[in-house]
C-alpha cells in the first residue's frame, strides 16, 4: 500500500445559535483544515484539526502539509504510521522552524488520515485496532449550553434541556467580565450556583475558564467553587504557566483540568510531575495526532490520573481513542460537525454510541465538502 496524493481542504462550519463566547474567544465558526490521502488501494485517508476558523492561519496549516509534508509521505505505506510520525517530526528543517503551533497541527491532520488509512485496511473502526471493546461505556458531558454570553435565563434552561436528553454531566464556561473589563467572578459563581441547582444529586458540574482569569482571580475564585461541588476547574490562568497552575492544585479543593492548549508529550509529561493537573485533557489534533495522544494518555495512566479528552476534533478521533484507552471514561459533547460525517458521533441516553464504521470516523460526506469547504 503506497500513498499516491495528498488532497487538502478548509472547513468553516456554523456554530450554535450563530455565536458562541469564552472568555478569550468569540466565535462564529468552527474551522476545520485538513487532508485527505489517496493510495493505491483506492482507499482514502482523512483527518483534520480544529481552528477557529481564521482562514489565513488555516491556509498555513494546509500549505505546511502540502509543501512539506507531501514530498516525505508520497510512495509510503501509510500503515507504518508511528515511523511515519517520526519522519515528519524529526526533519531537520521541519524541527528547526517549529516543534509546535502551525507544524504540530498540520501533523496532527496527516497522522489522524494516516491512522483512518491503517484502520480501513485492517477492516476495523480505529477502537477496536487499539484494543477497545464494543461494550465500552463511554459517558459524555455537555459544552454546547454553557457559553459565557448565554443569559443566565437561557443557561438553566439548556442545562434543563441536557437532562431531558439523558445528560448527568454539564460544563459551564467562567471568566466572566464587567462593564469596565474588570473580572467578575460574582456573575461566574451566581451562574455556577444557579446550574448546580439546577441539577439533579450526583450530577456532574465542571466550569472552564479558558486561560482567562490571572493567578489571584482563580484562587479567590476558585476556592468559592468548593460550596458547588465541581468536579474540576479547566484551564483557570495562562495555558502554558505551569508553576501558576502548579500552585493553584496545591491550595484549592477542586481539581485543576488542562491539556487542550498543550502541543507536546514534553509538556504534559512537565506538568504532571510538578502535580499542575489532576484531569487530563490531551487533544489529539494539537498534540501530533493519534500517536502522540496515545504517549501522553499511557503517561497519565501511569500517573493514575484520568485522560478527558478536549472536543477540538469535535469527538470523531476522540470517540476512538476514548472507546479504546483505559484512561478515559468520560468524553466531551459539541455538536457543530455533525453533519460533516458518514457516521457522527452520536449520544443516547447520556452515553456515547459505538461507531462501527471502518476507520477513524473522520470520513466526510461530499455534501460536506460542497457545503463548507473554503475556496
Ligand atoms: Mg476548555
């Protein structure tokens, strides 16, 4: 089997209610840049990142597979993927320019097709060549009604919504800011308060800060969520201040969850020995791909912490790395692609459904492509 030609494309897709905001981030689309590969097999490999659909920066994303990448994969057995993954993160000039940001997503989108390519040639959904099983239960917990611009009003009523679909676990999103740009952390904890009461005993409530607030706003706030029993406090200061987050898992009651900010095997293994996370968020599309998520997943599992994948690939590779990791028991829920996929990620009575499709679950419809594909 031989790769024959890479094809890229750039999706924009629509978010919730025409927008969405955290408390770094305002949103309209989701952006999707990726690659499909072709062998001479006929068959197809897809994969993808996520952005915030920036089409300047997804055009960098896209030229750095086809420019280069494409010339050290063309006439290459896609299934030797983990000598693939070497290959390209270890070229010279490749490593020179970037061991993250740009480079890593664009890599991230070749080892997902690459992984997709390994799994249809074997005949089976990417889980189960990882060793998963089809009775897996996989719990999933809601995102999509817990943005920092809903209306507390419209806040208890989508998390009220989540429970009549079967949820008993939700996010919500803090950072909260006045009028003059100051923190408000009392608008946060009024909205925390009034989701928690909205739940019903032993439902789950975690709340995602973003990066947003500075060391000071997340202790005093963050010791005020001990009274909500939150499950964990996700991304409370700067993505990359370790000894902040270091510090914040050392005096606060609720644990400390990270990871979807984090490009490398190098830093999840330095922030899980200086204890900065107890939730462990590895993205596969950050991180280069299925290889390196499954290195950083192993790790924490020898640090017996949990492994709760980010949604940047909007659950399609992390339905199959979840399924299969002994890890990961708990996935996150946004639903904007679904319609890009042959089989979307799917939700029944608060569990994830088993895809039973060959491959990764990155396959797109055409109808995707003609509807959200970026000239
Ligand atoms: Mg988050």
């Amino acid at each position: 089997m031989k790769i024959t030609a890479l094809e890229t494309f750039v999706l924009h897709v629509p978010v919730s209610a025409g927008g969405i905001a955290d408390s770094r981030h305002q949103l309209s689309h989701w952006g999707a840049p990726g690659v499909r590969i072709h062998t001479d097999t006929g068959l197809v490999g897809t994969g993808y990142t996520g952005t915030h659909a920036h089409l300047p920066s997804d055009r960098m994303i896209t030229s750095c597979i086809e420019a280069a990448y494409g010339p050290l994969l063309l006439g290459r057995d896609p299934r030797s993927v983990q000598a693939l993954w070497t290959t390209l993160q270890r070229h010279p000039p490749l490593q020179w320019v970037g061991r993250a940001g740009i480079t890593h997503l664009a890599h991230a989108a070749v080892d997902v097709a690459l992984w997709d390519l390994k799994a249809q040639a074997a005949g089976e959904p990417l889980w189960r060549l990882l060793g998963g099983s089809d009775e897996a239960r996989l719990e999933a917990y809601d995102t999509d009604g817990g943005w920092l611009d809903r209306s507390d009003e419209q806040l208890v009523a989508e998390t009220e919504a989540r429970l009549a679909q079967g949820y008993r676990a939700v996010k919500l999103k803090v950072g909260s800011r006045d009028e003059r740009g100051g923190f408000d952390p009392a608008r946060d904890l009024r909205r925390v308060a009034l989701v928690r009461q909205a739940l019903p005993e032993g439902a789950r409530l975690m709340v995602d800060a973003n990066g947003g607030w500075d060391l000071a706003t997340a202790l005093e706030a963050g010791r005020e969520l001990a009274a909500f029993d939150v499950t964990w406090l996700e991304e409370p200061i700067w993505y990359d201040d370790l000894p902040g987050h270091a510090r914040l898992a050392r005096a606060l009651a609720t644990p400390i969850a990270l990871g979807e900010q984090l490009y490398t095997l190098d830093a999840f293994r330095d922030f899980i020995a200086a204890g900065a996370v107890h939730y462990v968020q590895a993205d596969a599309v950050r991180l280069a791909g299925v290889s390196e998520w499954w290195r950083v997943a192993e790790l924490a599992h020898a640090h017996h912490l949990p492994v709760v994948p980010h949604i940047g690939d909007m659950m399609q590779v992390h339905l199959q790395l979840a399924l299969a990791h002994p890890a990961c028991t708990l996935l996150e829920h946004i639903p904007w692609m679904r319609d890009c996929f042959e089989e979307p990620a799917t939700v029944a009575e608060g569990r994830f459904v088993v895809p039973q499709r060959p491959g990764a679950g990155t396959a797109l419809r055409d109808d995707a492509l003609e509807r959200y594909h970026v000239a």
